[in-house]
C-alpha cells in the first residue's frame, strides 16, 4: 500500500502543479517551448495511471497468495482464513483503480488542453 499512497500524492501534487500552470498563464497561447515543457509533465500522468494499476494488481495477488499461504498454514480450507487475503486484495485493487481513474482523466483533460494550444499555434 505503500507505493500506492506514493503514487496518490504524486499524482494529486501533479494535478495541482498543472492546473496552477495552466491557469497562471494569462495569454490565450502558449509557446511550442510551453507547450513541451507541460507535455513531458501531462504525460507523467498516464505513467502513474499504469503504475498505480499495475501496484494494485500485484496487491490483488499477493494477497491471493497469502490466503493460500495460511490455509496451508492451518492446514484448513475455510473461508474465514480466505476472506482476511482477498480483502486485502481487493483494498489495494480499489486503491489503484481509484488512482488510475483520477490520473488518467487528469491526464485526458490536460492533453485535450495542450492540444487546443499546439493547433491554435499551428493554425497561426
């Protein structure tokens, strides 16, 4: 849980950073050099969509595997000893979707945005 609470500041921080740089800039357009600089930081979104998806994932298994590993433990199938595991998982699983869900909207909202700018520059 601990990469996924990483990754929920991370993405919020960045959400906030460029909202404040998209709204701090006065003019209606933004340079080419703007335009990258803000895309090399958009697209840290989406890569820590993929990451908090893929962390929530790896959750989901290990905590499977623990479940697995303590009815071994007590050499006792039941679904006490199951449930405790899959519950685990299934946190670290809504974790890193709500997480991914976020930064990739964020990530969709803000390209559309660039986009907007990089065309109208084209267009000029």
């Amino acid at each position: 849980m601990y990469p996924l609470l990483l990754y929920s500041l991370t993405s919020f921080a960045l959400l906030l950073h460029l909202s404040f740089l998209f709204f701090q800039t006065k003019s209606s357009t933004l340079s080419e050099k703007e335009i990258s600089a803000l895309e090399l930081k958009t697209n840290w979104l989406s890569n820590l969509a993929s990451l908090s998806t893929l962390t929530g994932l790896l959750g989901t298994v290990i905590g499977i595997y623990q479940s697995f590993e303590s009815m071994k433990a007590f050499k006792q199938a039941s679904i006490e000893i199951f449930a405790e595991g899959i519950g685990t998982a299934l946190i670290t699983t809504i974790a890193g979707l709500i997480i991914a869900l976020f930064s990739q909207l964020g990530y969709y909202i803000f390209t559309s945005i660039l986009d907007y700018h990089s065309s109208k520059n084209n267009s000029n």
